[in-house]
C-alpha cells in the first residue's frame, strides 16, 4: 500500500482533526469567506472535482458561504467523475453550482476536421482542444466576474511551485485566489475523511490529479503528481491553459 493510499483509507479515519489541522481548515474558511465578502456574487469557484476541490466545496457547503461554483464538463470526462458531480448536485442541493459544455457547433467542426483524438498527434492539437473544451467555456463561466477561486496547491506540480494566496490573472483580467496554495494532499484527504466529504474514486485507484479520460492515466506511487496529464508531453507542457505555467503577477 503506497502513503497515499494508507492516508487515504476509510480505516485511518480520524474522529477528529489534530489541532493544528482543524485551525488550518479554519483558515481555509475564512480565506473563502473574506473572498466572499469583497466579491459578493462577483466571484465564482473553478471545480475540476479534484480532491482539492471537493475540500473547498464542502467547505462552502458547510460554512453556507453563497460564491457561485461552476463545472467544465468536457464531454471526454470520465464517468466516475460525472458520478461525483451527480453526488455533489445531491448532497448539497443548497450549493449555486452550474454546468457549462464546449459550443457544440465549433467542436463539431474541429472533431470533423481534425479527429475525435487529434490531441495525441501535436502539442498544437492538443492545444486546441482543450481551448475548445475548457478555455471557451471557462471564459463563459467567468464572464462579469472580478475574480475566480482555484483549488491550486504549490505541492503538485512545478509549474506552481510559485502560487500565492492572491494572483493577479493576466489571460483571465481577474483576481485569482488559491486559498490552498499552502496545503499539502496529506492535509486534504484528512479533511475529506473526517468530514466524510464524497470524492473522486478514481483517487483511489492511482489518478492524484484528473482530467479527461483520454488524457490522463494511473501513476506510480511517489510520481510527480501531474505526471498522469498529457504523459506523451514534457513536464513544463502539461498545462491545459486554464492556470498557465508563467506565475502571474502577486497582488497585495
Ligand atoms: S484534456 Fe484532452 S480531451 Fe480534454 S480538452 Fe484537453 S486535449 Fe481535449
């Protein structure tokens, strides 16, 4: 069993967090209540349905915080992760949580020109895919907003190695809050334990990061924890351009 999945098991469940766990999950909770109260409905949260995420979705659940969430459904998800969406749509009914989809008559025209899988082929193909699928409809779902809430942490990969609380977001001209840029997954998955919050099962079956199916596979235990996204491509390529690798300028 790998470290992971030992922290991961429903039998290391702890009744309670440690002390200095439970006032860093605090912290995280006022992170996203101070965003809420300077944004009102002007802010919204990113929610790949990543561990991550899934910590700060129960958190706006459980501290009735009113920021807007959204999905990205591709349409290549895989069908746990659609599972997931259905659980959280039912256990949090209160949640404001929407669904956008790629514009159907552009990705109709790249699939005929190009190819169902045509993102296996070049960096560009890729590239233009997941613009298709995920850049247009984020730029959607941010549309009036001033600033957007990620589930980023410093830990996963080295393109973040530079994360701060506050970005300022160049491509996206908005404010950025990664309110668990300092969080490490140990940390995450005891939340999600012993708050007995749902996730993604495929993190149990070696997938620390997800995405779409046909890019993204199980990685060895101790692996670079992004290694599993677009493995065909070197390490510093493997962003989809929805948190692009080049740190964005720090605000105050
Ligand atoms: S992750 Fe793969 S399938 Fe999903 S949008 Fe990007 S290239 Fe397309």
């Amino acid at each position: 069993m790998s470290l992971n999945d030992f922290l991961k098991a429903p039998s290391r469940a702890q009744a309670a967090l440690t002390p200095a766990l439970e006032a860093k999950y605090q912290t995280l909770c006022a992170r996203l209540k101070e965003a809420s109260e300077e944004f009102g409905q002007d802010i919204t949260f990113a929610n790949s349905l990543g561990a991550e995420d899934m910590l700060i979705t129960g958190c706006l659940a459980e501290q009735s915080l009113a920021i807007p969430l959204f999905v990205l459904d591709t349409g290549r998800l895989p069908e746990p992760t659609l599972n997931l969406l259905a659980e959280v749509q039912k256990r949090w009914p209160q949640l404001d949580l929407q669904v956008f989809y790629p514009a159907p008559e552009a990705l109709q025209a790249w699939v005929k020109q190009e190819g169902i899988n045509a993102f296996y082929r070049s960096i560009e193909l890729r590239k233009s895919c997941c613009a298709l699928r995920k850049l247009e409809p984020l730029q959607r779902a941010l549309a009036g907003k001033q600033a957007w809430i990620t589930g980023l942490r410093r830990a996963q990969s080295i393109t973040r190695e530079q994360l701060a609380l506050r970005e300022w977001d160049a491509a996206q001209q908005l404010t950025k809050i990664n309110p668990l840029f300092d969080w490490e997954e140990d940390e995450v998955w005891q939340v999600l334990r012993t708050r007995h919050w749902p996730y993604n099962i495929l993190h149990d079956q070696g997938y620390p990061s997800l995405g779409c199916a046909p890019c993204t596979r199980a990685i060895e235990p101790g692996a670079d924890p992004r290694s599993g996204r677009w493995w065909w491509e070197q390490a510093e390529q493997r962003e989809c351009g929805l948190h692009p690798a080049r740190p964005t300028q720090v605000t105050p």
